[in-house]
C-alpha cells in the first residue's frame, strides 16, 4: 500500500498539513506501506521561495520519514508536479492517437475523444 502526502509550496508547513500527513505516516506504518512526498507546485503563481525547504525542515523536526520523495527518488519519480508535465503530455497524446484511430478520424466523435457521443433526434 501507497500512501501520498502532496503540500503546496505556498508558504511554511502549517498545522492542517501536518496533521494529514501525520495521519498518512501512521496508517502507512501500521499496514507495513510507504508514504510518499510529492511537491504540487502547478500553482507557480503563489510559489514561496524557501518553503520546499521549509516543509522537508518541518517534516523532519516532527520525525516523519517518507520512503520515496523529491530527494529520495524512488521507481514513480519525478516526484514534482510541475516535472511530470512531459510525462502527462504524452499519455495525453497516446490516448487522442487511440481514440481517434478506433473511432475514426472523420467521425463526429474522432473530432473530440473527450467529448461523450450525443445521439441524434428523429426529425419532427
């Protein structure tokens, strides 16, 4: 079992954080899983310099370890949000490819692979 704790480096670590991923090292402990630390930081906006290091600092003040991380790696990394971007790009364009080749790309629904087919309504 995997367990994820993924704070925003929008500022320091607070209390709400702390308790989740207080919740998400014991559970993991307790059924022998691994906790992992995953930075979302999509939000580039509200990104505060320091506060990656801050939230490892206050992790590490409180005595929870986590098994695979920025710093760690581990077999599912990159553990940024914003460096996995590469790697959703293509699952997006590998899906677009598959659905488009087995709807057809002149269809209707080839035109959007996310679009749900709408059906059509006899003539009144």
């Amino acid at each position: 079992m995997r367990v994820r704790f993924a704070p925003s480096p929008t500022g320091a670590l607070h209390i709400g954080s702390v308790r989740t991923n207080l919740y998400n090292y014991l559970f993991a402990r307790q059924h022998d899983g691994a906790l992992i630390l995953r930075i979302e930081d999509t939000d580039q906006d509200r990104l505060v310099a320091g506060a990656i290091d801050s939230i490892y600092e206050g992790l590490h003040w409180l005595g929870i370890s986590w098994q695979e991380g920025p710093q760690e790696g581990g077999p599912y990394a990159p553990y940024v949000q914003s460096e996995r971007l590469p790697l959703y790009q293509q699952h997006a364009q590998e899906q677009g490819t598959a659905c488009r080749t087995s709807r057809g790309a002149g269809s209707a629904q080839g035109a959007n692979p996310l679009r749900p087919a709408v059906p059509e309504h006899p003539a009144r």
